[in-house]
C-alpha cells in the first residue's frame, strides 16, 4: 500500500491475538491511538482486567512522523519483549498503534530468545487479525471575505469536494473547511484569488 504525504497507514479497530508457547499464554490487545492520554487509560484499564497476568508489555508509535515511540519490558529481561512489538508496528509501517501484549507464566522459562519470538509471533496476531487502513491528514482553512466573492469561494469548494466545519455568513462571511494537507497551499492559492480576483 503506497501513502502519500499527507497520509499514513494505521489499524482500522482494536483487534486480539493469541500465542501459547511451554504453558505461558499471551494475549495480544492492538489499538488505534491518537495520543499518550489514551495510550496510559487503556494500559490502566488492562492492568485491572488482566490483574492476574505477571507481565503488560506494550509498545506504540504516535504522529504522522512515526518520531514518538515507546517500548516497555514490564518486567521482561532488556529488550525481550516491548521492542518485538514495536518491531511488528514498525514493519508494517503503522503509526497511531498501540500494543499490548499480556503475559501468563506457565511455569517454563522460555529464555530471552524464546521471549522475543513469543512476544513477536503474538503481536503480529493482533496485526493480522485487524485491517490496515490509510488514513489521510487534513487541515482546516478559515477564509474571511465579502459578500460578493462568495460565489468564487463556493466554487473553490466545490471544485476541491472540501468539507464546511463551520460558517458564519452575516456582515463579513467567514467559512473554515476541511483540506487534504498536500493541497493546503493550493487552495489557499485558490481562494485567495476567489477573494481578491487576482
């Protein structure tokens, strides 16, 4: 799948997965995340569900850029297993993800190598059983005009298909839409010319 600027892919719903391996059971929970708020009530809300587990090793990629990103151990030895998750997020090239995988011990040590393949294999469950969707980044332009460069702007947005958020049509007129941020600057272009005829 080929993303664009303005676009990045991300996972279309929360989704489960499951690895078993010497009586240890993982569970892996992914999310679609937009920030860390929402990553710690998620983790909150597992750790009461899951109390019972002896390990929540998550790992999750934030923005567009890809550039925060976090992976957690929880217990696990160094890199064993937070940094498997984040290797499958980042493999499928995925951003606002989060993954958790929970851990039940049963009682086998499965060693750092067999951890790190535990907790790779469960987290690319969770991926495999979601959808890879892109999505698209917009951003909101707020034109401020006279009555009479209405009809140009209208058509500028009819034109481009963009979304009216709000609009406000009294003495002076303002519109604010919705734009595909790889077209910010040529619309903007647009409507400048709309308003001011050159």
């Amino acid at each position: 799948m080929i993303h664009t600027s303005d676009s990045y892919l991300t996972l279309a719903r929360s989704s489960e997965g499951f690895y078993k391996e010497k009586g240890s059971k993982f569970i892996s929970l992914a999310y679609k995340v937009y920030d860390e708020e929402e990553v710690k009530s998620i983790l909150l809300s597992l750790k009461k569900q899951y109390h019972d587990a002896r390990h929540h090793c998550y790992a999750y990629i934030l923005g567009q850029d890809q550039t925060n990103y976090r992976a957690n151990d929880d217990g696990e030895p160094n890199h064993s297993a937070g940094d498997p998750i984040l290797g499958q997020i980042r493999s499928h090239n995925l951003t606002n993800v989060l993954i958790v995988v929970i851990r039940y011990f049963g009682g086998t040590k499965l060693g750092v190598g067999g951890l790190i393949s535990a907790y790779k294999t469960a987290a690319a469950e969770a991926i495999a059983s979601n959808e890879i969707i892109e999505e698209i980044v917009f951003e909101k332009i707020t034109v401020d005009f006279e009555y009479p460069a209405m009809n140009e702007i209208m058509r500028v947005i009819k034109d481009y298909d963009l979304t009216i958020i709000e609009q406000d049509f009294g003495i002076k007129c303002h519109i604010t839409v919705k734009v595909r941020a790889a077209l910010v600057e040529e619309v903007n272009a647009k409507l400048h010319v709309a308003i001011n005829g050159f």
